[in-house]
C-alpha cells in the first residue's frame, strides 16, 4: 500500500527531478546566449531546444524457458516551426534482437536496428530518408529492493551512419551507452498487476567513430516516467525526456530536446501451453 | 467156555488198550506253564497253572495259582492278590481260595535259603470258596482277619453260607465285630424265615427280626428281653395277591432302598432307642456287604475275574411293584427337569452380584429377591422329594401310602416386604399353593413344580431384561464419561483454552454459539430418564464429535482459500521490468465464490448450529472447495459468462455446479 508518507517522498522526488531539468535547460539557454555574446572559442553552444515525441511499442516474446524475442518499433515526430512535438515525422525506428535471461537479475541481448531517417524539407541536394542499419547487444542487471528495483543497462550499438546530403558515404561508428533507471511502485508495495510507478531514467550515450572527434558525448538523457502495469502482459509508460548532448558539427555545440514519449510493454508468452506450466517455479 | 474165556480177554485187552491210549493222549497234550500274568487289566503277577490246548486255545486244567505282590508307592505297605485252586477243563472246580493282604513289613527278618524272610503285620480279606463245574457249590467262608509278626490275631468279619448251583441256600452266618447276621434261603435262593441280626446298641442287646416267606418281607421287629417292637413299613406289600404284580429282585441296591424308603420307624411311638433309621441301615449295608463279599473284594470281582460266567446268584426278594403309568414316567421327568431348571435359576441370581447393584435402581429386583429367595428356602424340601421320587425303588412302593409321609414344612409368604430407595414396601406375590401331605402325588408334585418352574421363569426372564439393562447402563456409565469428556473438549476448544495457533475467525464466529449449543444438548441429555439416554447416548456423542470435527474443519479453512487464491492465480515472469507476477485467473469464479458464495455459507454455518444443519453446511462448504479446485484446471468460459453480474449465492452455486 502506498502510505501518504511513501507518497510524499515520491512526489518530493518526482519534483526534485524536474527541478534539475529546468535548471539544466535554463542554464543551457543561458551559456548559449552567453556564448554567443562573447564569442568565446572555448565557451560551449547550446542549440535552441527541440520539442519531439517519441511513440514507442516494446515487445519481449518468450520463446523458450530463457530465451526472448525483443521487439522495439518507435514513431517519431519532430517540430516544426507551426507545431511543437508532432510537427513532422522523424524516424521509424526497428530494433529486434534476441534476448537471454539466465537469471531473474540479469539480461542479455543481442539483435540488429534499422532506423529510417526522413527529411520532409528535403532539397534536391538531399535524400528525403536514408536508412540507418545497426548492430546491437546490451547487458541489464537489476538490484531488487524491498520496495523499488534499481536497472543498471549497458547496451552497444555498431552502427553505419550517413547524412542526408545525396553521395555521402556511410560512416561506422559505435555508440556506448549505459542507462541508470528505478521502478518505484507508487500504490503497491512492489511492481504487480495494478500499479502505478514512477521511473527515474538517466542514460549516458558516448559515441566513438572516426568521424567523431570532439563530440564523444552524443546524449544525455533525463527520463521522468510515469508506468502503469495492466496486467504481467502489459506495462503503458509516458513521460517528458530531457537530452542533451554535443553535436557533429562542434564538440562545443550542444543540442537539447524535449522528447514526449509514450511507451507500451508487451510480453506474450510464445511457448506451448504444455511449456508454460513449471513457469512459475522457473526462476526459484 | 473156553470160546467165552477167549472172548473176555479179548474184550479186556481191548478196554485197557482204550485207556491206555486215552492216557497216553492226556499224558501227551497236558502241560504246566509259570509265567507272569496281569488280571482284570491291573493286577500284575506269576501265575503257574497246567492246561492242555484244544485248537490252540489254552484250556485250564488242574492246579492254578496266581500271586501278585506290589509295594504300594511311598509307603512300606505291601499288597498282595493270591488265587489257589483247580480248573476243570476251564470250569473253576473245587477247592478255591482268593486272598488278598495288605502288609507292613517288619524290622525283624530272617536269612533261609539265601532269601531274607520279613514278618509282617496287617489285614487279609480271605474267601474259601468250593466250585462244581464253574458255579458256587458247598461250603463258603469269607474271612477277614488282621494279622501281628505274621500271625492272626482278631478276626473282624465271618460269613458262612452254602451254595447249590450258584444258589445260597440254608443257613447264613455271618458276624461282625458285635453284630451277627443268622438267616436263611431256600433251595431257590430265595430268603426265608427270620433273618436275626444281633444288634449292640447303646450297651444293649437287641435282636432285629425280618421276617421272609418265600421272599417276601413280612414282619421287621427289634427284639429285647421279650419286648417286640416293631417296625413300620408304610407301602410295603406283606401279602401277596394274585392281581398284583409281584417280582423277584436280586440283592441290589433297589431292594434295600425299598426297606428305606418304607420305614417310617417304630409303631405305637414305642421307641427302644431312637437311631431306628440308622440302625436299619446299618443292617441293610451290613447284610448286602455280607451277600456280596463272595464274590466282592471292595468293587473287584473275584471270580468273574478268572471266568467270564457269574459263579453265584445272591440271594432274591420277592416285592410288590406299582408300575408307573405313562402319565407318571413323563410327569417324573418333568418334575426332575423342571426342578433342576429352577434351581439353576436360583443359583444364578444369588451368585450374581450385579444383582445388589440392580436392587438400588430397579425396585422390582428387591420383590423377585424375596419371591425368589422363598423358593430357595423351600427347594432343599423338594430336591430331598425329588431324589426319593426318581429312585428305581419308589416304583416298588404304595405311593399313596407312602406320600403322606412326607409333608413340606413350608409355606410361602405372599406378602413381599423389602426396602427400595429407603421407602418401606409391601406387595403381594401370587405363589403356588402348596399340596398337603395327604394330597400329595407325583401329579399334584409335578403341578407345583411346574407353578414353580413358571413363575421363577418369568421372573427369570425379567431379571434378565434387567440384567440387560444393568449392562447397557454400565455401557451407558462408559459413554457418559466419553460425553463429559467431549463436552469439555468443545468448550476447551471453541474457547480457544490452549491459545490454539489454528483458532480463527471463523472458530470466533461461531464459539459462543457452539459452546452454548453443546452445553444444552449435555443438560437437555441429562434430564432424560435411563431408559431415554440409551438411546440419546449415541446420537448425542456423534452430535459432539461432530463439534469437535467441525473444529478441524475450520482450522482448515484459511489453507483452503490459501489453496484457492493459490489455483486462482497466474504467475509469470515480466521480461520487461525482470520480476515475477502474479494475476487472478478465471477471476469472474473467484470473486463469485470470494464475495458470495463462501460468506453464504459462512453464514449458513453460523447460523445452523446443530448437530444436522451444522455439519451439513460445513460439508456444503468442502464440496463447494473441491469444485472450486475442479473448475480451476476446467475450461469455464461458459460458466463465467453465466456469473455475469450474478450475486446470488444460490444461482451461483448452481452455475458452478452444472
């Protein structure tokens, strides 16, 4: 049960956070005009801040008694100068792989990514999409608390990246990312059919490559959420994410976004009902 | 002459010739064996006799002489059969004489002979008997004499009699110690004349005199110093008459019981001395002891002993019979049955001691006691009638005479007075009346022991019935303290006495009214009469075990919808957030059974408490479980559509259970 203390400290928290992501933006809009006042060399910029809107569907299908299909398909939108979030679409984004879950505590996956990259403005000089492929794995520890779970992710992506511009070359490049995440069930003692829970998410994305050179930090992302848990099968999130990080055309410029994101979590059980039934007992 | 001379001799050669040769085949065939000999299968000995064979059977002839000598275990006595005498061609013949000793040795003896010679003292029992052609004929004495140092010393007994043919005949002598016997027999065997016993009685001389004629009893007297006195003999026949039945009987037992039977003592209440009957007696042993020791040794037969024909016939009396008619024989046997039967009864109800603890409970048991204990005290008087009435001798008696001889000093009190629960009572008892002497008969004897036999019967089986009951109330005292036991257990429980870890709600629920229902049905149980418990006994005690069940069977209740909730519920792992979850499953069922069907019943519990109703709901309650658990492995679909928005626990219990 939610006790009106639990809910305070959570409220309290929940405020916390979006404190610190004002502060940040408000400190990022205030270094790019300082910078751009002093025309300092050594001064970072921060690019006007993006408003985008991430629709997001995860799927994890057991396929045997420790082996998943995972499936991310992501509908991206991006601003335009008429419509904040929702302006124009971005990306349509794939991500399967094939995922080991030896133990309750510890995940591993590995897969491919093919990202479409579209460009509505596109001039003659450009492509209106270009395709992304990616290789990917990650690693996800979890640290069960009495009433909260903490998520430790590292996830590698190898990805071959182009611009829009017409003839440009794919550029391989990796991507090392390590996510810091909490589930924290706000109206149940622990995360079950019913509740509610809020997700503190830190992500730190690094990129290497060698086209990067000054702008090893391609993301730091700042991801309130909100979930609620309908059912073992299904999981809604939604929350406003902050990132920021540095571009490709300056390791001193820096980008920020306000992505709005709405996920849903399905896991379907794919095994015969005969495989299904020591289900239970699988992980004691 | 001459020719006649020739013819002589001849003929003498001849003869001789004959004799010599039947001589010769005796002298050849005849021969004399010693050899150990057992006879009658218990006496052990040496016999040396001659015989010859005929068809190689073994027949005596000529001398025989047995001798058995045996030491009598752990004593020193010595006992010893002789028989010396001859046969005749298997036939005892002759000169016999039996002896049997019983010796002590002596501590004086003598060497002869290389033997070592005792004396000895002790008693011989001797008969000099004379045998023709294997029957009693001539002379015969017994003799017993005890013997000092192995020399006569007194002579305790003396009998004399001759035989013909196996027939006593003459006189008789016979004497022992102070008393005498002189009688006699007529060529047929048969008493006759006086038979004078000289009798010591009380420093006194007495001649007792029984008169025979041919057999016949006719007069029984004591004399002393001329005085007669006579004995009575009521329903003895004196004279015979041609329409009577009349027969001749040996000296058995039945003859001198018919001399018992009928006196009735001294007439004219002329009384020399009072032991008549005794004195009578006395005789009466002493004259069959003295007939029968010829050929008696105590119950060893003497004579049949070597031979299987008897060697004498004793002496006959010649009585009157009055046959019994078929009536009588059935009513004797009745009488002896019927009379056994009761006294049977009786013992069985004094010699019962559930009887004394009936008498406290059952006031009918304090009225059978007296009733009964009436005809206890009168039964010695009728079993003394019965062994009279059932003797070979009493059909050779004028009952009629003779029954009025013999009066029941008794009579039954018809009023009952005993003490029950401390209260003096009185009630009357219809007992059979008893016939006076001079209406007594074996039909008026029979009828009263049949009145008898009835009504100790019914009281008999009435007592029984009680006895029955006595043990029903004993099982009873068993149960009862089963019940109190279990009684406790309830309230001991439903009150949760011991901190049970199992007590729940559902016991809180219902205790007080349990506790108060048990508590009633003991007192409502108590209050019954006997006759009631025994048959509230048993349904009470299954009614309280049932409690005592349904206590488990709510201790039971929290696993089973632990069990429920269990089967009920879905848990799988959420791949998504890693953790395992669980979901109800078929929750339309569940929560019909969790939000309806199970507080009905709960309630029907709670407010059913009897011994029928009760367990009847918890039994509801076990099978509404079971199908719970059946429907959670079924394909319910169609059920749960039916559950839609039913609240009703009844509806929902007929959809679950279709």
């Amino acid at each position: 049960m939610l006790t009106k203390f639990n809910f305070r400290v959570y409220a309290f928290l929940v405020l916390c956070i979006f404190a610190y992501v004002e502060l940040a933006s408000a400190q990022g809009i205030g270094q790019l005009e300082s910078g751009m006042q002093k025309s300092d060399a050594e001064a970072s910029v921060v690019r006007e801040a993006q408003t985008l809107a991430w629709l997001g569907a995860y799927g994890t299908f057991r396929l045997s008694e420790k082996w998943y299909w995972h499936g991310e398909l992501h509908y991206r939108r991006n601003e335009t100068n008429k419509y904040l979030f929702l302006g124009e679409m971005a990306q349509i984004y794939n991500r399967h792989g094939i995922k080991y879950i030896p133990t309750k505590n510890f995940s591993a996956t590995a897969g491919g990514v093919l990202r479409l990259d579209f460009n509505p403005n596109a001039n003659e000089a450009d492509k209106g999409f270009i395709v992304e492929p990616r290789i990917w794995h990650e690693y996800i520890w979890t640290m069960p608390f009495e009433r909260f779970r903490i998520y430790h992710r590292l996830r590698f992506e190898h990805r071959w990246k182009r611009k829009f511009t017409k003839g440009s070359e794919y550029q391989f490049g990796n991507r090392w990312r390590y996510k810091f995440l909490m589930k924290i069930p706000l109206n149940k003692p622990k995360l079950e059919p019913g509740a509610f829970y809020f997700s503190p998410d830190v992500e730190l994305i690094m990129q290497t490559g060698s086209t990067i050179t000054d702008n090893p930090v391609e993301d730091l992302r700042i991801f309130p959420t909100f979930a609620y848990i309908a059912n073992p099968r299904t999981t809604y999130s939604a929350g406003l994410m902050y990132t920021t990080g540095q571009t490709s055309d300056a390791g001193f410029i820096y980008r920020e976004r306000w992505i709005l994101r709405f996920n849903v979590y399905f896991n379907l059980d794919f095994r015969k009902f005969d495989d299904k039934i020591p289900e239970t007992s699988f992980y004691d | 002459m001459n020719m006649n001379r020739i013819k002589n001799r001849n003929l003498f050669s001849k003869l001789v010739l004959a004799s010599f040769s039947v001589i010769l085949f005796y002298t050849t065939n005849a021969q004399e064996v010693t050899k150990a000999k057992t006879i009658n299968d218990s006496i052990n000995g040496e016999v040396h006799y001659q015989y010859y064979l005929a068809n190689q059977d073994t027949i005596y002839n000529g001398k025989f002489e047995f001798n058995s000598t045996k030491k009598i275990q752990d004593t020193k006595q010595i006992v010893s059969y002789n028989y010396e005498g001859n046969y005749s061609d298997n036939q005892l013949s002759g000169n016999w004489v039996f002896s049997h000793k019983k010796l002590a040795p002596l501590s004086s003896f003598k060497e002869k002979d290389y033997k070592v010679i005792f004396s000895t003292s002790g008693e011989e029992f001797k008969i000099k008997a004379n045998f023709k052609d294997g029957l009693a004929d001539g002379n015969w004495q017994v003799i017993r004499q005890t013997f000092e140092a192995s020399k006569p010393t007194d002579t305790i007994f003396t009998i004399n009699a001759n035989f013909q043919n196996a027939k006593m005949i003459g006189a008789l002598q016979a004497k022992l110690n102070a008393t005498t016997i002189q009688g006699y027999f007529t060529e047929e065997g048969v008493l006759d004349g006086d038979w004078k016993i000289n009798h010591r009685i009380n420093n006194e001389d007495f001649v007792e005199v029984r008169n025979y004629a041919n057999g016949v009893f006719k007069a029984h007297y004591f004399l002393k110093d001329q005085q007669k006195y006579t004995i009575q003999h009521k329903g003895l026949d004196h004279v015979v008459d041609e329409e009577e039945t009349w027969e001749y009987i040996d000296m058995n037992n039945d003859y001198f019981q018919i001399l018992e039977l009928t006196n009735i003592g001294f007439e004219n209440n002329t009384t020399p001395f009072k032991e008549v009957k005794s004195v009578t007696n006395k005789t009466n042993r002493f004259l069959k002891n003295t007939l029968l020791s010829f050929s008696y040794f105590k119950d060893y037969k003497v004579w049949n002993s070597l031979q299987n024909k008897e060697a004498i016939e004793f002496g006959q009396f010649k009585v009157r019979k009055y046959p019994y008619t078929n009536t009588e024989k059935k009513q004797l046997k009745g009488i002896v049955k019927k009379a056994a039967e009761v006294e049977q009864i009786l013992n069985n109800f004094f010699s019962n001691s559930k009887i004394e603890i009936g008498k406290l409970t059952y006031q009918s048991l304090n009225a059978y006691e007296n009733v009964l204990y009436q005809y206890q005290e009168i039964l010695p008087q009728l079993k003394n009638l019965i062994h009279i009435i059932q003797k070979p001798a009493f059909e050779y008696v004028d009952r009629k005479l003779l029954f009025s001889e013999y009066k029941l000093k008794f009579s039954f009190n018809s009023t009952i007075e005993y003490t029950f629960q401390k209260e003096q009572i009185l009630t009357e008892h219809d007992f059979p009346s008893l016939p006076d002497s001079e209406h007594l008969s074996i039909a008026n004897f029979y009828v009263l022991i049949n009145q008898m036999h009835q009504d100790v019967s019914e009281i008999d089986a009435d007592v029984q019935r009680i006895l029955k009951d006595l043990s029903k109330q004993e099982e009873l005292n068993e149960d009862e303290e089963r019940l109190v036991a279990k009684k406790e257990k309830i309230n001991k429980l439903f009150s949760n006495a011991k901190k049970d870890e199992n007590f729940n709600e559902y016991h809180e629920a219902i205790a007080q009214n349990v506790i108060e229902f048990a508590n009633q049905s003991f007192e409502n149980y108590v209050k019954l009469p006997v006759s009631k418990k025994k048959d509230e006994i048993q349904p009470t005690l299954i009614c309280f075990e049932k409690l005592i069940s349904a206590y488990t069977e709510l201790s039971d209740i929290p696993r089973k919808l632990d069990r429920l909730d269990d089967v009920y519920t879905r848990t799988s792992f959420n791949p998504y957030v890693m953790v395992d979850m669980s979901e109800r499953i078929k929750e339309r069922i569940y929560k019909a059974f969790e939000n309806y069907l199970f507080p009905a019943i709960m309630r029907e519990v709670q407010q059913n408490i009897n011994c029928s109703s009760f367990s009847e709901s918890l039994n509801e309650l076990e099978k509404t479980y079971n199908r719970m658990v059946e429907l959670s492995d079924e394909d319910t679909s169609a059920i749960e559509k039916e559950l839609r928005r039913e609240k009703d626990a009844n509806a929902i219990k007929k959809i679950l259970f279709k």
